[in-house]
C-alpha cells in the first residue's frame, strides 16, 4: 500500500510541509526579497505586526466581511437547499443553474462584477440612473465597497454551501419528518426542531470549511477594489501580498501568513466549541 501513497505523499509535502515550514522559519528572519542574505530577528516581524495599526484595521475589515459574507451564504444555502428538497420538478436543472456562479474562476467572477458595479458606467448604475434613482458609489465609498464585497462572496459561493446542505437534507430519515408533521408540528417547527438538529454536523462542517476559505479572501478584493478606498476593504491577505511582494519584507510577510493561521486556528476551534455544546440539540 505504502508505495501506491508516495507519489500523494510527496505532493502533500512539496505543496503543504515545505512553504508552511519555509514561512515559519522565514517569519524569525528579517528576509527582503532579492535583499540578500537573512538574519535572525526572533519575534521581532510579529511584534511589529502586533503593534502596527494598518494590521488590525485589516485584521476587522477580514473579520466582518467574513462573518457578513459567510453567516449570508448560510442562510441563503439552506433557504435554496430547503427550495430544492420540497421541489418536485426540473431539480436538477435548478440545481445546475443555482451553482454556476460557483463553477466561475473568482478573478472571471470579480471582473463581471465589477464591469455591473462600476461607478455611472456600470450595468447597476446605467440602470438605476435611467429609472432617475442616484446610486451609492459602490466601490468609491468605504460602506459601500465592503457591502459590495460580502455581496460578491455571497453571490460566488452560497452555492457550494447550498449543494452540501441539499445532500444532507436528502440523507435525513424521513420518518422523523412525518413523525413531527402528524404530531401537528408546522414546517418552522420541523425545521428548528428536526432538520436544523440533524444537520448540525453537516452545518458545522461547511460553515469551518467556508471561514477558512473566506479568510483567504483575495481574488475578488484584488480585482473589485485593491483594498480600496485607502485600506477601506483590504483584508489580511491582501496586506500580507502587499507586504511579500509590494515592500518585498518577506520576512514580516511570513509572519502575518502565520499570525493568520493561528487566528483562523482559533476561530474554528471556538466555532466547534459553540456549536458542540449542546450535542445533536437545537441551535
């Protein structure tokens, strides 16, 4: 057998092991690419990380616009996914067409979005302003672009959840369903009670599946706004790409790659905490 996993193994470790142990021992470098030889710093990127105050106001543009973004997905998946579990007609097709924006590159999706939000020219704007109604500044305008942002995420992989949460509607026993209908429990009661419940696992899974994946959110905040207006909308991510190849401080930016590993570390382990609380139980 062991043979048969070696070619998989030495991927895993040229893609996974190295850049990860690469960029730990790179963050303990003071590293300018093209710069020279390294020299050991210690804790030195990350205590300038920790005290630098472009990191933090990145550090929560990333944080709402992940939880807007990912808690948006969640309910509109399940909304479609629950759409499609009671429909009895043309599921597929639904289905096919519902999960198109997931099958999109994101730098192809970020450049249809932008070219429909873009200011007075865009297809929002040309058509709001024909029906004489003044539209926001979509990207010029810090609220605004983030809004602009959680939309796009939404838009490119609800989806993804929406596909997952619909094969785990079709995996439920259904004798508990009817069980509920015929002890007079209304649809929101079997919902919060029946479905909700036996799907936490499946929740609980794709929502840790969706934050880890959101909080490498570049390629939509790259092409739609560059982290624009200023820093308005640049996430951790975007700055840790500024920092590698912009100023070239590899060094700092191998830190911040890893300062985000631990923060995404710890954001799951808490979410498994809250929603394992209470067992298989109601939200």
């Amino acid at each position: 057998m062991w043979p048969f996993m070696l070619p998989s193994l030495a991927v895993m470790v040229f893609v996974l092991a190295y850049p990860f142990v690469s960029a730990f021992y790179y963050s303990f470098q003071s590293y300018y690419l093209g710069g020279g030889a390294s020299h050991f710093v210690g804790l030195a990127n990350y205590l300038a990380l920790l005290s630098d105050e472009r990191f933090w106001g990145d550090l929560l543009n990333t944080v709402i616009i992940v939880g807007f973004s990912v808690a948006l997905e969640l309910i509109i998946g399940m909304a479609l996914a629950l759409a499609l579990y009671a429909a009895t007609h043309a599921v597929r097709t639904i289905t096919l067409l519902n999960f198109l924006p997931n099958v999109v590159t994101p730098v192809v999706g970020a450049i249809f979005l932008k070219w429909m939000f873009i200011g007075r020219f865009g297809l929002i704007d040309s058509t709001l302003i024909s029906l004489n109604i003044f539209p926001p500044n979509w990207l010029g305008d810090p609220i605004w672009a983030k809004i602009t942002l959680i939309i796009a995420d939404t838009w490119k992989f609800a989806p993804f959840l929406m596909l997952v949460l619909y094969a785990g509607l079709q995996s439920l026993d259904t004798q508990l369903l009817e069980a509920a209908q015929i002890d007079g429990a209304n649809a929101f009661q079997r919902l919060r009670y029946v479905i909700l419940p036996m799907l936490k696992p499946l929740i609980l899974f794709v929502v840790a599946i969706r934050v880890m994946d959101a909080f490498r959110f570049f390629d939509l905040v790259f092409v739609l706004t560059n982290g624009g207006p200023g820093t308005a909308t640049e996430t951790i991510t975007l700055y840790t790409y500024q920092l590698g190849f912009r100023m070239l401080e590899m060094g700092k930016a191998s830190a911040l790659g890893i300062i985000t590993l631990l923060i995404v570390a710890m954001m799951i382990a808490g979410l498994i905490v809250f929603l394992s609380r209470r067992g298989r139980e109601a939200f």
